[in-house]
C-alpha cells in the first residue's frame, strides 16, 4: 500500500464539493505565531513543565503558582497574532457558508487554548481543551468569558518566567474571583487540565461535527493527544477524505489519503484558496 499523496489539485477538488469541513488543529499552527507549546525539550515555564502545573492537584496546593503560569500565558498571547494559517482557516469558514447559503459548513476543532481561531476570524470553533480567556468558578461552577488585562490587580507584573523570580504566594482573596456578588469563589482557568476529562458538551460538539465531517484537514497537531489523535484516523477509516499538514510526517500520517510538509502557514492557504471556486 502507499503513502499519503501530496496531490494540492486533488485535494482542492476534494474541498470544493464538500459539504461539512472539518479542521482538527494542534500547537503546531499557534506556534508558528510564536506561541510556546510548554512540550518537549524546553518546555518549562521557572523550573515547572507544564504537567506539574496544569493538574488540580497543584492548583489546590498553590493556586497563587497556577495563577501565576495561566497569566503568564494569557499575557503572552495577547502579544502574539493570528497568522496566515488562522486567517485562511477563518476566511474558508466565511465564504463556503456565504456562497451556499449556510448549506456548507467548515468547523474547527482545536487542542489549543490560545483563542488564536476566533482572533482569526473564525466563529465555528470547537475548544476541546477550554479556554485561557474563559474563567470556572470553584464554588458556583459559573464559566465566563475574561479578557482582562491583568485578569486581577495581584497578578499585574507577576508570571515571569525566569526562575529566579520572586515568586510570594498572592493570598487566595486577591487571586482571581467571581463577579457574582452573591458568591465571590475562587475561579480557576477553564482548561482541562491532566488527569480531567474533557467537558461532555464540548465532546459531543466535537463528535456532531465528526459525524457530519465529509473532508477533513489535520493542522499542527501531533496526533499523539487523546482523544483528539482518534479523531482523524476513525475519519480515514470510513474512507472520509484526510489531509494531513505538518511540518514533518506523525505516527497517523500514513492512516490519511494526503499529507502536505512544511509551514502550515504556507501550507494550509494555498489548499484553501480555491475552496469555493465551481467545478
């Protein structure tokens, strides 16, 4: 049997007669928009990898240390923009739902937390993996959309990530709180963190769009993070047309019917390009 192909005009022929679309992404599209995958070699934030802190373990035991990494985070992003593969993505969404009439759909479903689609541009976004811009109260369970910059006064020069830096615990009634005054709890990021399960809504907004899917493109994503890794090669497996971009082959890459390498910012624009052009 042979390998994925690289045929761009099949594909793009593909694209243009699809009905529902979906884009799996990972942290390889946010990362070529600088965004730090906290994976890998590298991948420490002071002297923490990422799985030390993102555990609710560990915001139990220091909540002020969380706090400190997730603003480091949202700060950072804040600084980064959406890049052309965002933009792409986004603008595929818009012109296949304006020429059909909303009959054809293009729907993301994203591993990242960065919010970098909807920043593109793109408003069918599937967070599988929450939100570093959405707050999860503690005690009323509230979730809430929070762009603040800071999100509170005590983080405002806080989070840098030199381990060297001062690091005095914030105490909990300045940490982040909810804005309902009748509960005040203490809120934590709304992101899955390890050992959690992802949100029974968000899955089954996943898996609506999966079974629909007639197209799918896989975008900077390692495919080794369940249950996102399944996602694409169940598609391949009911003969669902796959095309993978990244910048090297993955463990899936030979599941898929394409697989483009390289920058996905180069990448992924150009096999969108064409998406509503006729036959």
């Amino acid at each position: 049997m042979g390998g994925p192909s690289a045929d761009l005009n099949a594909l793009k022929g593909i694209l243009q007669k699809a009905k529902r679309i979906v884009v799996l992404t990972g942290a390889g599209v946010s990362a070529e928009s600088g965004v730090p995958t906290f994976r890998g070699s590298g991948g420490f934030w002071r002297t923490y990898k990422s799985q030390d802190l993102a555990t609710a373990g560990a915001f139990e035991r220091s909540p002020s240390l969380v706090w400190e990494f997730y603003h480091y985070r949202r700060e950072l992003v804040l600084t980064k923009q959406p890049n052309k593969a965002h933009h792409a993505i986004a603008e595929a969404e818009r012109r296949l739902s304006e020429v059909s009439g909303g009959v054809r759909q293009l729907t993301v479903v994203t591993q990242n937390i960065d919010g970098l689609h909807q920043r593109g541009g793109s408003n069918r976004v599937v967070e599988l993996h929450g939100s570093l811009y959405k707050t999860w109260c503690t005690k009323c369970r509230d979730i809430a959309e929070n762009t603040d910059s800071p999100i509170c006064p005590a983080l405002e020069g806080r989070g840098a990530p030199d381990p060297d830096s001062p690091s005095e615990p914030i105490p909990s009634k300045d940490l982040p709180r909810c804005r309902k005054d009748d509960c005040r709890g203490l809120l934590r990021p709304y992101v899955v963190w390890f050992g959690e399960n992802l949100h029974p809504e968000t899955l089954q907004r996943a898996d609506d769009a999966l079974s629909e899917c007639d197209a799918c493109l896989v975008v900077g994503t390692s495919s080794v993070v369940y249950p996102a890794a399944m996602y694409a090669p169940a598609l391949a497996a009911r003969n669902i047309p796959v095309a993978e971009f990244n910048l090297e082959p993955t463990s899936a890459t030979y599941d898929f019917m394409f697989h483009f390498p390289g920058p996905c910012t180069q990448t992924v624009p150009e096999a969108l390009a064409s998406i509503t052009d006729s036959q």
